[in-house]
C-alpha cells in the first residue's frame, strides 16, 4: 500500500468514527407509561383496521415510522427478565416487575435501583439525571406529562426522592433545584383544602404565583399555543387546569376538555419554547395509557395511545422543519407494560379490535415483559451498539437493549454534540 494510500485509508477510518460518534444537538425521549407492544397493536388496529401492516396493510402510527426498532428490557434491581422460562399460565411476567418510579430511574440515571425510588440508587444516594447533565452542559431542558408533574416517571428526570409518593418534595426539588427550562402537566392545586394541594405545597404554589417567580405560569389552552407561537418565553410553567390529569380522551376522540390542552399542543409548545443555539433535551411522557391499562380499560388505552401517537407526530414534524436527523436523536419507548394484554385481532378501522388481558384490572398489574424503543437520529448509532439478541419466549428469535442503555445513548450523543472535536492528525 503506497503512502497515499494509507493516508485515504487513515481518513476514510477516521470519517466512519466521526459519523459514528456524532452528537445531536437536540435529544427527545418520548415515553408511553405503561405501553407495551400488543398496546401499540391495538392502537393500530384501531385507526387502520386491515390496512395496519401488522394484518397485512401498509399503514404505521407514527411512532413506529422511526429507522430503528428495538425490544427493551426493563427489570427493577434484583429482578430479571427470563427469555426462554414459560409454564403456560403467564404468571412469569407478572413476577418482580418494575414500578414507574424505578424504570423512569433506570431511563433518566442508567441505574437499576428499586421499586419507588426516584433518581437515588439502592443507598438511596441521589445520582445525577439526563435533565442535570444536559443543563450543566449549557442545553436547555424540558420535561411534558399528561399527568401531575410529580408523578414518578416526570419526578425521576428531575429530582430525587426516596420515595415516589413524597410529591410535595419532589415538585419543589424539580422546579427550586432542578429547574428545568419548561415544565408542563397536570397537579396544579384545584380547590383550597389540603387535598388541593396534593402535587405541589401552598407556600411553593404561593412562589409559584408571585412576581418573583422563577417561571412563567402557563395555564388556559390560548396560552399554551401563545408559547406555541413564541408570544410567551423564558422559563415555562405550563400546569393547565387539572389537578390529577388530562382528561382521557377515548378511542373516538371524545372525553378530553376542549378547554385543556392536549399532549400533543404541550409538546409543540416545549419544543418552540426550548429552541436554543447550543441545544436542548425533552422528555414527553403519555402518562395515563398505564392508568388505562390498569383498569383493563381499552377504550381509554387506545384514546391514550392515539393521543400520544399525536405528540410522535407534532416532534416528527418539527425535527424535519429544524435539522432533521442530521442534528435531532428521537426515542419513543416505554417504561414498562402494564395489563399483560395479547391476542389482539384484527378488527375494522374505528372498531376497537377483540383482546385478551392477563391481568384482572386491580393494582399492581405492571408486568415485566419487553417493551419497544423506536429510535432515530444522530447518535443513534449508541444505542444500535448496545443491541445483544435472544430468543424470547413470546416473540422469537429478537434484538433486544436494556433501559439503562437508553440513558448511556442520550448521554453519548449529548457529549459528542457539546465536546468541541479536535482537528485530526492524518498522514503523521
């Protein structure tokens, strides 16, 4: 090999290893509490009927148009996930599942740590999220739920607390420590007695209000679409009037408050409102599909789903107005699948298909089956890296990752987008 030679060599090695430690500069978590692949199923069904490629047609929901499928293991510490045990009965998967508490923890610290905790570790030591390193960073950061925002899986990506239900503490932890750039859910105080102030303090509600407020109160509809419009910046509080969530909006469309919000106008206003030179991280959970699946309730599970598919949506459009995938890392998962529901069939568009659940609609009905990533962008190539395969009891020969590996990609293409590359020395 001549010397020119091994210098096109030398370049073309160092070329791929960049294009393979790109960084993005905007990372977006989307999370479906409780939203397992047979959800994701059943929501298709439901809008395509046999149209959705799962029966044989070519219609996707957004979220599963995303370059890259994974399956996601999502055990608590201590428990484990069993692809070959089956005994017929399905009672494995109902065995040591994980809390929201524990795999928000595991996808925002990329730490196993046990049921309840939020963003501390076994010692119950508080370990740093993907919201604070981003921050320190110099990004802007961004958290959007459906439900209150102290609830676990928004707690775990910006606070830490021994123990979920402490939600008072944690919401002054997220918005006096942590204080993330946008903020947007349910929790606001409804009523003047104590059970009104369930989410959130009265003396932390009465900062929350004042002059001196460290954010921007957002509540009314109109308003959060004047963020949307970029007539309201600086810090955001977006807390609509709901104190325990958004209204379930059914398969059809109907329940939600017409005067709330919906997930998919939060996220449009998030992702104005958090454009920034140096970049930002958001977190959008749909947080009531679990609530749904608990309850065995599949009208509202699918009305869930569709309204989160929305949000997919919204975040698609804007990354193909704003970079595209040269600049933007997407990642739409679950934290864990609740209900154990399967055998979905086929079923007209518009018509809620037949299925079967293995769960009896009383909590806890968390199960520990896998649960999907879809994912595209830059940095993507972490995450593909991270892949090991099995062969699972329920779905065959498959690729699969843990949750925590989802928090070491968000952190790698963060890192290459923010560490400024040294020039290369080629020919030396």
């Amino acid at each position: 090999m001549t010397y020119v030679q091994r210098r096109f060599v030398v370049l073309g090695v160092l070329l791929l290893a960049a294009a393979a430690l790109a960084g993005a500069r905007n990372v977006i978590l989307m999370i479906g509490d409780g939203m397992g692949p047979d959800m994701v199923t059943a929501t298709g069904a439901y809008r395509y009927g046999p149209a959705y490629h799962r029966f044989g047609g070519d219609k996707r929901l957004a979220l599963e148009t995303l370059a890259h499928h994974r399956y996601v293991t999502t055990f608590a510490d201590g428990g484990k996930y069993d692809f070959t045990w089956w005994n017929g009965n399905r009672q494995y998967p109902m065995t040591g599942a994980t809390d929201s508490a524990a795999a928000g923890t595991a996808l925002a610290c990329g730490i196993k740590t046990y049921n309840a905790a939020i963003g501390v570790d076994m010692q119950k030591r508080p370990v740093r999220n993907i919201v604070e390193i981003a921050r320190d960073r110099g990004l802007k950061t961004g958290i959007v739920t459906s439900v209150p925002i102290s609830h676990a899986t928004p707690a775990a990506f910006a606070a830490h607390n021994a123990h979920r239900n402490n939600y008072q503490e944690i919401t002054h932890d997220m918005l006096f420590r942590t204080r993330p750039d946008v903020v947007m859910g349910a929790g606001a105080p409804e009523g003047t007695d104590a059970k009104a102030f369930t989410y959130i303090a009265q003396d932390d509600w009465q900062a929350l209000t004042a002059p001196t407020s460290p954010y921007r109160l957002v509540r009314s509809r109109d308003e959060f679409r004047a963020v949307s419009r970029g007539e309201i910046t600086g810090k955001i509080l977006g807390l609509p009037f709901a104190h325990h969530c958004l209204k379930y909006r059914l398969a059809d469309g109907s329940g939600a408050d017409p005067a709330t919000p919906t997930l998919a106008e939060m996220t449009h206003a998030a992702l104005t409102a958090l454009r920034h030179p140096q970049g930002f991280f958001l977190m959008v959970e749909g947080g009531a599909i679990d609530w749904c699946n608990h309850a065995n309730d599949l009208n509202g599970a699918v009305g869930e789903t569709l309204d989160f598919d929305d949000a997919v949506q919204v975040v698609l459009k804007w990354i193909a107005a704003h970079g595209g995938w040269a600049e933007n890392l997407l990642l739409v998962t679950a934290d864990h699948e609740t209900g154990y529901l399967h055998s979905v069939q086929p079923t007209a568009a518009g018509t809620l298909p037949k299925v079967s659940w293995g769960t009896d609609g009383k909590w806890p009905n968390h199960t520990n089956r896998l649960v999907d990533v879809y994912y595209q962008g830059a940095g993507s190539v972490a995450l593909t890296a991270a892949t090991r395969t099995a062969s699972d009891f329920e779905h065959g020969a498959i690729a699969y990752v843990d949750n925590t590996d989802l928090f070491r990609a968000m952190d790698a293409a963060l890192r290459a987008a923010t560490v400024k590359p040294q020039p290369a020395l080629i020919g030396r």
